[in-house]
C-alpha cells in the first residue's frame, strides 16, 4: 500500500498476488444510497435497530445510517470465523454481544460480506432467542457460488465471484480495511 495515500489505488499488491479494482468508492456509494432509501421506505413510522456484525461492517454500516432518513438506533455483535486467514475456519465465535434488548424491536443486521453463510446462521440463531418483531438482513456483497447453508438475505449490495475482496471495511490479515473501493484477486495474467 505505499503508493496510496490517499486510500484509492489502482491495484494492490500482497505476498506476490494482484488485487485489483472490482467496485470502486463512487459505485459503492451509489448502491449504499439506494439500499438505504429502500430501507427508509419499507420502515416509515417503525425505530429499527442496525446491528452491524464487526469488524467487517462498520464502514458499510456507517455509510448506510448517514443516508438512513428514518429514526434509527445502532448495537455492534462481534463474530469471529476467519482468524487471520484467507479461509474460514468453519467455526464462528462470539467476542462481544449487543448491548441493547432487541426483544420486541425490528432488527435490521448489518453484514459486510455473506460468503459460506455459516456466521448468517449463527447470527439468525442467536436472534431468535432474543425474540425481537423481526429480523431482516442486509449485506453489501454476497458471493452465490459459495454458500454452503441456507441464507436469506433481504437486501444485499451486489452479488460477486466467489474470490477474496478486501477494502471498504474487508480486510486480509486485518489490514486494508481502509481502502475506499473494493479489490478482487485478479486471475493471472491480468
Ligand atoms: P461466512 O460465515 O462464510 O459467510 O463468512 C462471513 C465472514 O467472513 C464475513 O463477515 C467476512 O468477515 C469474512 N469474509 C468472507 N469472505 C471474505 C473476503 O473475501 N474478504 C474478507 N473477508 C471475508
Ligand atoms: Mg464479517
């Protein structure tokens, strides 16, 4: 990431792979506007709550509430699947819970990424013991080709090939969460 400074580059190189542009700051942005008129629509006159799913989400999560023109509140779960590594390591974790009782409340959960699915069934689980009014779930990017366990998802950003991404709140080995656009391991050659 040397040459940045100012979190957009062109591409990205790490441990020898190229990471290149796949959505950029200005297309993330047009589409987090649009999820959250449609958000604002289908909850007039109700006080949802947004739980983003940390770390991933926050970044997705507070661009989505600045366009959000309905009364809102936020609570953070945290979850962990991957550790440090490029694959998930099959298990989700819960580091931090909410903070806020949702029983009886609209519950909009806030992803980043729906990959295997596994941390969405956990999370869906881990709601229905806590009884809110419903539960809908948004999630920037979703990768199709890759879900393994059954996910609904009610609103989702855009759905991509099932390779890494990092940026925009993604990270590899926690770093580039930071970048403004998001970045795809591009095939060799590119
Ligand atoms: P799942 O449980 O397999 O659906 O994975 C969900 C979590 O894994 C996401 O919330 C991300 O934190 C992480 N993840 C999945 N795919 C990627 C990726 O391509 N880049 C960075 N993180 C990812
Ligand atoms: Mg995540």
């Amino acid at each position: 990431m040397d040459e940045i400074g100012h979190n957009s580059p062109k591409e990205i190189i790490i441990n020898n792979e190229k990471f290149i542009i796949f959505l950029s700051e200005e297309n993330i942005q047009k589409r987090v506007k649009e999820l959250a008129n449609q958000i604002s629509k289908e909850y007039k006159n109700k006080f949802p709550v947004f739980i983003g799913i940390l770390n991933g989400s926050f970044i997705f999560m507070s661009d989505l509430v600045k366009h959000v023109e309905i009364d809102c509140e936020v609570d953070f779960l945290r979850l962990s699947s991957y550790g440090d590594a490029k694959i998930s390591s099959g298990k989700v974790r819960m580091i931090k819970d909410l903070n806020c009782d949702v029983n009886g409340r609209d519950v909009i959960i806030v992803e980043d990424i729906v990959d295997t699915g596994l941390s969405l069934q956990y999370i869906r689980r881990l709601m229905e013991n806590y009884k809110p009014a419903s539960v809908k779930l948004i999630s920037l990017l979703l990768k199709p080709d890759s879900l393994k366990f059954d996910a609904k998802i009610d609103y989702i950003g855009f759905e991509i090939p099932s390779k890494f991404v990092i940026g925009y709140g993604l990270d590899y080995e926690q770093k580039y969460r930071n970048l403004r656009s998001i970045y795809i391991l591009s095939e060799d050659g590119d």
